[in-house]
C-alpha cells in the first residue's frame, strides 16, 4: 500500500521541474514581472532554507527564501509560498512556512520579509513594514510589505533599499 502521509522536505535540485510547474500553474507568466521576483533572480534561493510538502511521492507545496540586503543588513526574503489547489485549507501552507522560518533561524539568520497578505502571514508572526521604511526596486503596495523577527529587535534599525544579497550567492 503506498504511503499518503504528508512530508515537509528539504528541497533540491531535483525538485526544481515540479516547483516551476506549481509556480506557472498558480502565478502564469505575470509571475516574471513581479519585482520579488527581480530579486530572487538576481542570487536564486538557497536550496537548505527551502521547502517542499509532499502527499507520497507527490509535491503539493514548495516554499523559498532568497539570501537579501535591506540597506547593509542582512535579511532573508520569503516567497514565492505555492500550495496546490486540492490541497489547499490543510495547513500545508502555515508548515512550510515554519519549518522555513525555524531553519532560517537554526541557521543563525534574524529576519525575513515578504510580499503578501498580512492577514495570512500574520499567523506566522509577520508584521506590516512602517511605509517606506524599506524599499523595493520596483512597485510593491506597502500594505503588503511585512517582516518577521527570528530574534528580539532584530528589525530594529534596518531599513533602506532592498536588494539580492551577492555575498552569500
Ligand atoms: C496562500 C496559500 C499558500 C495558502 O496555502 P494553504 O495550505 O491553503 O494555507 P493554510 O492551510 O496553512 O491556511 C489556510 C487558512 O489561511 C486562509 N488564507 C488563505 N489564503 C489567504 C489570504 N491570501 N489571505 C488571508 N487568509 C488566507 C484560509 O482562508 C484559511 O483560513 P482558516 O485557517 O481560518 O480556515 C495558497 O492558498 C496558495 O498557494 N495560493 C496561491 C499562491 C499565493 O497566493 N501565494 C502567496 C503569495 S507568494
């Protein structure tokens, strides 16, 4: 009998065919323009901080997070966060973003922002950015530009530009 049981997964380079299927399923190609996107071009994500949700041998969801700079510190951007359509409501989503966000901070990383729905988000602890606080190099509503702290304070006194991070690529 095979095994249906959900996993949370590492990802790896193998699972790269699957996840941009999931991502063309889900965003199509308006995904290309979007400016989280520019920047997780410009270093890629780091395979140990990503995670894939599997149903058996099936990938059900995937999550990325993309070394970053805001202003000179050091940060982590979130996204894109995909759960298929069938297996979405099952709390597949919340996992995968925390166990990326208990490695991040296993892996001594402080803070992660994203672009998203702060109502959702906000079960994972990310808070709205104070408006123009931080930048992105392209158009981005505020309200949706939110941060999670991995540590005490450790937003406190970041801001400025955001960018790949090309140290750590
Ligand atoms: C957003 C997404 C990842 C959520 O995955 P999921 O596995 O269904 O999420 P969970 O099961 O952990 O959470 C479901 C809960 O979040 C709520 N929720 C889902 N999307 C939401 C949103 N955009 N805003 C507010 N709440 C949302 C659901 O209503 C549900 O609420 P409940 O727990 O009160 O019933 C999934 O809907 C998806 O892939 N959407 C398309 C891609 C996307 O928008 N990604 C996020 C931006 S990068």
């Amino acid at each position: 009998m095979s095994d249906l049981s959900l996993t949370i997964l590492q990802e790896t380079r193998d699972d790269a065919p699957a996840i941009e299927r999931l991502h063309e399923r889900t965003f199509g190609p308006g995904r290309f323009a979007k400016t989280a996107y520019r920047i997780r071009e410009g270093v890629g994500h780091a395979l140990e901080l990503s995670f894939t949700a599997r149903i058996g041998t099936l990938l059900v969801g995937s999550v990325q997070l993309t070394p970053i700079r805001i202003g000179s510190s050091r940060a982590l951007l979130l996204g894109p966060l995909t759960v298929e359509p069938p297996f979405r409501e099952r709390g597949i989503g919340q996992l995968l973003i925390e166990r990326a966000l208990a490695q991040a901070k296993a892996k001594g990383h402080r803070l992660v922002v994203l672009v998203g729905d702060e109502p959702y988000y906000a079960k994972a602890n990310f808070k709205r950015i104070p408006r123009g606080r931080v930048t992105m190099p392209g158009p981005v509503d505020p309200a949706r530009l939110l941060a999670c702290e991995l540590a005490d304070g450790s937003f406190d006194g970041v801001s400025g530009p955001i960018r790949p991070d090309w140290d750590t690529a």
